[in-house]
C-alpha cells in the first residue's frame, strides 16, 4: 500500500495521473469532491470530474452520482450515463434521476416504472409514492421495501436537485 499512499500525496500536490492511478474508490470519491469544491486543494472542476468518472469506474456509487450532478447542465446524455451506473450500483437518488427522464424525456413509463421500483426498492420515499401520468397509480408501496430508513435530508437533497435542473431547463 506504500505505491497508494505515495499516490495519494502526490495527487493532493496537484499532480494529475497520481490522481488518477490511485485505486481506492471512496478516497477517489472524497478527492474528487474536494477538488470540485476546491477543500485544501485549489478548485480544479476538469480533475474533479476525471476523478469521479475514475471513482465511477472502480464502483463508487456515490462518485457516478456526483459526476452525473456535475455534467447535468453541460451534457444531460453524460449525465445519464452516470446516473444509470450509479443506479446499477444501487444509488436510489440515481434510479429516481434515470426513471424521471424516462418519463419526462422519452415517454417510455415502463421504463420510468421500473427504475422507479427500484429507487423506491433502496429506501427513496418520493420514488414509491410517485404517480406515473397525470391518473397514474403509485409506483409502489413503501412497505415492498426492506430499506424503509430515509432522512430527511436525502429528500431535500433530490427535490433540491430536481427543482434546480427544473428551472435551469426552464432558463434554456
């Protein structure tokens, strides 16, 4: 583990492919977001995204839904990359974000439904008792769920997040 940590105070002396070579997902994950908030580190939003998509890769959901946040203006399709792989590593708030544009963007409620099941499924409150359509029936009941622990603060979170790209969307 000495090459990791040698790795690691290299990247945080701004040193790029050290960054990138490291291969701890949760100290990608965190790195990435001091980077992309510029935390003790100068801000650098191009290495913080590189290093969400390395974090991304290596199976930090928590880095595809970051990186996914970060590219939702710019480039939704990358962005739906990443929400898509961050619901596949069971992120609910990703699964909600790839079932909203189902139904919003494609008109494909099937879809829509599935992966709001399955945000529903990891605990996500909204998801379950989300109506599909204007007469819709609820996705599903929140009882279906093992993982019925939500806070509070994951729900301000997603509706932040969705009134946020409403209006940026809106503004376009």
């Amino acid at each position: 583990m000495l090459g990791n940590s040698l790795l690691k105070k290299a990247c945080l002396l701004g040193h790029e492919k050290s960054c990138i070579n490291i291969s701890n997902s949760d100290f990608i994950y965190k790195l990435g977001k001091r980077f992309q908030k510029g935390i003790g580190v100068k801000k650098n939003i191009a290495l913080s995204n590189k290093l969400l998509a390395r974090g991304c890769e290596l199976g930090s959901q928590y880095s595809c839904y970051s990186l996914a946040l970060s590219l939702n203006d710019e480039n939704p399709k990358g962005a739906n990359k990443y929400y898509r792989r961050g619901c596949i590593l069971n992120h609910a708030a990703s699964c909600y974000f790839i079932a909203h544009d189902y139904e919003v963007n494609k008109s494909n409620n099937e879809s829509a439904k599935k992966f709001y099941k399955k945000a529903c499924s990891l605990g996500d409150k909204i998801s379950c008792n989300h109506k599909i359509g204007a007469k819709g029936a609820g996705v599903c009941n929140f009882s279906e769920t093992n993982q019925a622990n939500n806070t509070l603060f994951f729900i301000f979170i997603v509706l932040f997040t969705f009134t946020l790209r409403k209006k940026i969307l809106k503004a376009k």
